[in-house]
C-alpha cells in the first residue's frame, strides 16, 4: 500500500489515499492489499509461458 500511496502522489491524485493513512484503516489496508497480492496473479489472464516469445518485450518507439 505504502507504492501505492506513493504513487498516488507522484501523479497529485494523493488526496485520493489520504484516508489510507489513518491507523485502523491504514491496518485493515495494509492486511487487505497484502491478500490481495497473493491471489493477484490468479486474477490475471498474464501467461509468463508467452514470454518466451516477443510479446512480452516492450516495443521500440
């Protein structure tokens, strides 16, 4: 949560968070962004065999 916020504020959406911050929400936040990542990748349709390939690699500008 704390890349999060960070980048919330990098951009000047970091009012957006400001209620994060407080100490019981920030716990439950915190808890809950930490189950989250667990079970992200399962969520995600990414294949990591694909990268193999060059799909995966970042196009040239």
């Amino acid at each position: 949560m704390d890349t999060i916020r960070a980048m919330y504020s990098a951009v000047g959406l970091g009012w957006l968070m400001t209620w994060t911050r407080m100490p019981l929400i920030r716990q439950i936040c915190d808890w809950g962004y930490r189950i989250f990542a667990k079970i992200r990748p399962r969520l995600s349709s990414f294949d990591p065999s694909q990268c193999d390939t060059d799909r995966c690699r970042p196009k040239a500008l």
